[in-house]
C-alpha cells in the first residue's frame, strides 16, 4: 500500500490573519512539503497542472524534477497531467526526461482537468474533451512503447516515421493511472490499458465512487489484464487533525468555510458526514480510511489533500508529522490484514522492469533439447 499527499497548488488567503502567500512563497512551500512527506516516511508526491490563478503548478516536471534531486525515495506523481489539453508527443518526451532525472521514480495521473476555459487557451474545445483524451491517450501509448512511429489522428498533425526522445528508462514507460470524478469513459479507458484507475473521492459521497471502482473493475477483467480485484486502483483523502477533535474543528473550520473550492456551501458537518474530510483526532482518522476498503476493496494508493484553503506551511507541516507518525503507520498494519496474495501491491518502476522481464522469459521458447528431455 502506498500513501502520500497531492496538491492542487492553490494560493489562497489565510482567512484567519487575511494574509496571502505570493507566487514564490507557494512554490517554494509546495517544494518543502514535498520532501516532507518523503521525511515522515510516505512513498507518494502528486502535483496537479493548472494555467489559471489562484493555482500555481503550470510546469509540473520542471517542480518535480527539483523534488527529484532533493529526495531519493519518493515517487512523483501528478495530479493531473492535462492528456486533452497537452501535445501527447510532448507529454512523451517531458515525462520520460523526468524519468531518466529521477532513476524511475516518476508515474503520471492523466485526466481532463476541472477548468473549461483552459481548452479554448490551447486550441482545443470542451466539447471534445472525452475524444481527445481517448486519442490523445492512444498516441501517447505508442509514442512510449514503438521506436519509430506513424500517426494520424482527428485532433494533430500526423507524424512520419517519429521517435520521442529520450526512450523510457529501461525500456519501460512510466505507470499510468486514469484520474476521473465523473467519467465512466476514463475508468473505462483505463481498464482497456491495463492501467491504474484513480478515483479523487474528495467531493462526493462514496456510492458515486464505488459504482466507478466497480465499474472499473469489471471491464479490467473483461480485457484480461486480470480478476477484478487484481486492478489498481488509488483514491484521494483530506484530513485535518488535532490531539482533541473539538480543537481540530475549531482550528480548520475558518479554513473551510472560506475555501475556495467548497466555502459557503455544505456546512462542514455535512461534507465530512458525505465526504472522505475528516476533521478531528487521529484516531478517528485511522477508523475513517481503515474502513475504505469496506466500501472499494482492497486498493494500492492512498493520497491525501493537506496543503489547501490558505493553510500556512508551518501547520501543513505540522499536519504531516502527525499523519506520517501516527496515523500512516497504523493504517499500514489495518491495511495488510487479510489482504489476498493476488492483490497487487502499489506501482514502481522496478516491479515493472519485473514483469517485463518475467513476461520476456516466459515468451521464449523452449529448447528442443530439453522439451524431447521433458
């Protein structure tokens, strides 16, 4: 099981002292959070993609590849990467640079993104947003997995003969997963590949997201890529703590109910009861996700949402000293009870040279010699 924090890199008004961090100061918290979480002992960082204010993350590789030089264990994810909004061919050649820089530890989260007037900013248009996440997607695979590539589709220019470059690291491509809150089409899209499937279960209540888990599931199966509960799937979190749960509410309330993204609408009460927000003690933490399983199954990665709402980066910090010591740990050992051998366990650029490998040895032919022997 793999846990971690993602970002949305929002800047945001401190409602409690009306003050507002610049640009810079955003950028640079974000880059220490992140090799926080690899000092409290978690395995994942995911920065989102945004090119609209108030969100600053517009050059994820180019944060992540600086986190890669100030960490040696962490995997860098995203959270999302825009497949409808981006050149495929650049995405190729961008995430396979991060790859080499970071020895493997890099995989991408694509999704279509939550912002309409980005699409029209890039030359594209809403209205094709599934399509172009289904085509764009289909390049990228290629464009990842053959040397030398012909192409051509609705939504670029065709390509003669292409090589992105450099090549993925070991031969291998960074893990995929398919980010999505609404679509069954990118759950779907991600069964056909064999992908991941990430289901950001920060807004809505949990039935919404279990019929796409399952979905998901399903159609992982029918392409063969495995029994249902072997797909991989991850799911997001948000949690505010304190040793007394009265003084977790009291300290985050102001935060919420000025949020950009949720403030002045569901009391907090409400959204927690909906939502996977839990706001209180650890321990009701630990309870509040150690039952996550009850409703997804067994599942391979869990992020958590911590640096939002104009929380100031000392108590993020804070926040994930208390996440990485006492409640990760606990949740570790809930979650590796009972859990079937079949089950995999989280991503990693190893394990997929692995399989590679195993999957080459197992395609060899037999000697003669040998099957007359046998």
């Amino acid at each position: 099981m793999q846990f971690g924090i993602f970002t949305v890199g929002d800047v945001t008004t401190d409602p409690t002292n009306d003050s507002t961090p610049t640009e810079h100061q955003r950028i640079k918290a974000i880059l220490t959070i992140a090799q926080k979480v690899e000092e409290v002992g978690m395995e994942v960082f995911a920065l989102g993609e945004h090119h609209n204010p108030p969100f600053v993350p517009s050059s994820p590789t180019t944060m992540l590849g600086y986190i890669a030089a100030k960490t040696e264990r962490l995997i860098l994810s995203t959270a999302t990467t825009l497949i409808t909004t981006n050149d495929p061919v650049k995405i190729a050649e961008d995430y396979a640079m991060l790859q080499h820089v970071a020895d493997g530890r890099v995989d991408l989260m694509m999704g279509r993104g939550n912002t309409g007037p980005v699409y029209p900013w890039f030359g594209k248009d809403i209205r094709d947003g599934i399509p172009l996440a289904i085509e764009n997607y289909a390049l990228l695979q290629r464009l990842w997995r053959e040397d030398f590539v012909n192409w051509e589709g609705k939504f670029r220019s065709p390509l003669q003969g292409f090589q992105s470059t450099p090549r993925p690291l070991d031969g291998v491509a960074p893990f995929v997963w398919h980010g999505s809150i609404r679509s069954p089409e990118i759950a779907e899209q991600a069964a056909y590949y064999g992908d991941g499937f990430f289901a950001n279960n920060i807004f809505w209540p949990k039935e919404h997201y279990m019929r796409l888990i399952s979905y998901y599931r399903q159609r992982f199966e029918h392409y063969g890529h495995g029994k249902a509960e072997e797909a991989i799937v991850g799911l997001g979190g948000q949690a505010f703590m304190a040793k007394n749960s009265q003084d977790a509410v009291k300290q985050f309330r102001p935060y919420f109910d000025n949020a950009p993204v949720y403030g002045h609408g569901p009391t907090m009460e409400d959204f927690t009861e909906q939502t996977p927000l839990t706001v209180g003690s650890p321990q009701q933490v630990i309870d509040r996700y150690a039952g996550m399983r009850e409703h997804y199954g067994d599942y391979q990665r869990q992020l958590f949402l911590m640096d939002h709402a104009g929380l100031p980066l000392k108590t993020v910090l804070e926040q994930l000293d208390i996440l990485g010591e006492e409640v990760i740990p606990v949740l570790r050992k809930e979650f590796a009870k009972n859990r079937p051998a079949n089950v995999p366990d989280g991503p990693t650029h190893e394990a997929l040279v692995a399989k590679r490998d195993a999957a080459l040895v197992a395609s060899v032919p037999e000697p003669v010699e040998a099957a007359v022997a046998n």
